[in-house]
C-alpha cells in the first residue's frame, strides 16, 4: 500500500517554520506542550 501521508513538526514559537509548512502545503494539524517533574 505505501505512504499516504507525511508529518513534521516545529516549535511553537518557530513562526518562520509554521509558514514554510504552510508553503510546502502541509496543515496544521495539533499543538502541544510537555510538561516535566523532577522526581
């Protein structure tokens, strides 16, 4: 069958990435933060 879709990703406050995404056709599709805790 093969591929059918391909993902990236980028920092949230990586805007010039966000836009060549959006050049390159990709859409947005979640955003995420991480959390930690020193155990």
């Amino acid at each position: 069958l093969g591929c059918v879709e391909f993902g990236s990703d980028a920092l949230l406050e990586n805007s010039a990435s966000h836009a060549l995404h959006t050049a390159l056709g990709f859409e947005e599709t979640q955003r995420v933060v991480f959390f930690r805790k020193p155990l």
